[in-house]
C-alpha cells in the first residue's frame, strides 16, 4: 500500500464556507433552468440572453466544483484560486444582469392569458437568480484578498475584480454597437470603437496572463508595472473616446441631443448611442479607480510548471 495515499476527493470541496457557496449555487442554478423548462418559459432576445447566462453560469460551476473535489485542477497548468474567483465574479455579473432583466420584461403583476401559475413560476425564477446571484457574490467576498494579507493571486485583489467589471462593461457596450448603433457613420465614432475594443483586448491579456500563472515578469518589467502601465494607456483612452462618443453622437451638428419621438423602442439608434456613451463613462471610472489601486499593489507571483508525462 503507498503510505503517501489519501482521500482522493477533497472534503473542503462541500464541507467549508467556500463549498457551501458553490453547493448553493448548483442547486440554484438547477433550479433555475428546471422552473424555466417547466413553465416559465422566455422568448426574444432578452429572453435568450437570460437563459444563455444561467446555463453558461451552471455549466461553469458544474466543472469547478468537480475539478476541486477531485483534486483534478492540479494537473492544468493554471492558477486556480485566480481562476475561480475570475469564474465567480463574472458569474456575480451575469446572474445580477439577467435578475434584472428576466423580471423587467417578463414578470407582471396581472396573470398572462396562460395562467396566473405561470407569473408564479417566473417570480420563482427570479428569486432563485437572486439567490444564485448572492450566493456567487459570497465566494467573491470569500476569495478577495483581506487588508493585511499575502496576496497570491492578482485577481483576488481589487484590480483584478475590476478587470472582470471592465470587460463585462465592454460586453454591454460592444452590444449596444451592434444594435443599430451607426457608429459607421464617422471616423470620430469608428475610433472609439477601436478603443473600446483595444482596451477590451487589453484586459483580457492582463486577465489570462494570470489565470495561466505567467505574473513573473512581462516584456522586460514586473507584472505590476505591466498593470499599471496597461491601466494607464486604458485610461487615457477611455478619457477620449468619452468625450469624442457624445459630441458626434448628440451635438447637433452631427446627431440628436433629444430622442426622436417616432423612434421605435427596442430598435433605436439613439438609445444605442445612449447607452454607450453611459457605459463609457462607467468604464472610465472602473479603469480610473482601477489605476489608483494598482500603484500600491504587492503579491507573490507564482509560475506553475508543466505536468510531467505520464
């Protein structure tokens, strides 16, 4: 008998705060998905997105919490405490998105010609998602860094959950251009696309960089001078294209200070002007806070070898 065996499967997987949250969310989450195949139903584009997110979520936690109980996530070549904690915080923002929006155009307080069970089971959902919601929240707050601690992992900081804000604001911004935006119609708004997407590009780098433990050094200089840098080209940036996005969008010169009264809801190009020009600016302000943070940023950077072959 090998004296090094032990317990394949890992205990604190379930029996700890942090297995509990992940518990919590499968169940939600199944819960979710079952009340909407049920009856609940969706329909249209909102619809879509809210079942997409729940299942992707669901899906997502599903192979998390096997590779932890069986111990199997040491055998990638990741870090996985950076790696989860990415996981949840997006998971946060998708089921906060989609509790929102599946109740904003699908749960009124009259029954629908289906059946007042049908409201029912679509106020279910929404609490469920609610709960789900938290529940993910609570591995995030589980997993960030504390003041005072050693920090390992860069995305259990404040910078690196403001990463998974910015991309997913980028998201949101990236579909409002998408919906009949007409940001082609200058070069003025076709470079703040180029900017939205370059800084989107740029996040997603310093984010996979670290999910794959490659935090040593980067291009000649620290990781965290990396960060920095990349925030502060960010920055500048977003401090641009927030001020180009509205003046060739809503002076009148160039477009509409008002919404047209005639424009259909759902299908208006202002409203997509709209929309990202906010988020921009709410990017702005993630990237700027951001930058503040990451001037006093400290952790051990790790480097994980490669698995030998068996």
């Amino acid at each position: 008998m090998d004296p090094q065996a032990g317990p394949y499967l890992n205990k604190r997987a379930l029996c700890s705060p942090l297995g509990a949250a992940r518990v919590c969310q499968l169940a939600l989450g199944c819960a979710v998905i079952a009340l909407i195949a049920h009856g609940a139903g969706y329909s249209g584009s909102h619809g879509e997105f809210c079942m997409a997110a729940w299942c992707f979520c669901f899906s997502m936690t599903v192979v998390v919490f096997f590779l932890d109980a069986t111990r199997l996530h040491s055998c990638l070549p990741i870090s996985w405490e950076d790696f989860t904690v990415t996981c949840a915080a997006f998971a946060t923002l998708m089921y906060v998105t989609a509790s929102v929006v599946y109740p904003l155009f699908f749960v009124r307080s009259e029954c629908p010609y289906e059946g007042c069970h049908i409201r029912d089971f679509r106020i279910a959902v929404t609490v469920c998602s609610i709960l789900c919601a938290v529940s993910y929240g609570a591995e995030v707050a589980l997993c960030r860094a504390k003041p005072g601690q050693a920090v390992v992992g860069y995305m259990a900081t404040v910078s690196g959950l403001l990463k998974v804000v910015q991309g997913f604001v980028a998201c949101i911004i990236f579909g409002a251009l998408a919906n009949k935006s007409e940001y082609a119609r200058y070069e003025a708004t076709i470079y703040c696309v180029v900017v939205y997407s370059f800084c989107f590009a740029l996040t997603a780098v310093v984010v996979l960089l670290t999910v794959c433990g490659r935090t040593k050094a980067v291009l000649c200089m620290s990781f965290e001078r990396f960060v920095v840098v990349c925030t502060l080209l960010e920055v500048l940036l977003y401090l641009s294209a927030s001020v180009v996005w509205p003046v060739f969008c809503f002076e009148p010169k160039y477009g509409s200070p008002e919404r047209p009264y005639h424009c259909p809801r759902g299908k208006c190009p202002w409203d997509s002007k709209l929309v990202v020009a906010v988020f921009s600016f709410v990017n702005l302000i993630l990237y700027g806070a951001d930058l503040l943070y990451s001037q006093t940023m400290r952790f051990v950077s790790t480097r994980f070898p490669t698995a030998p072959r068996v």
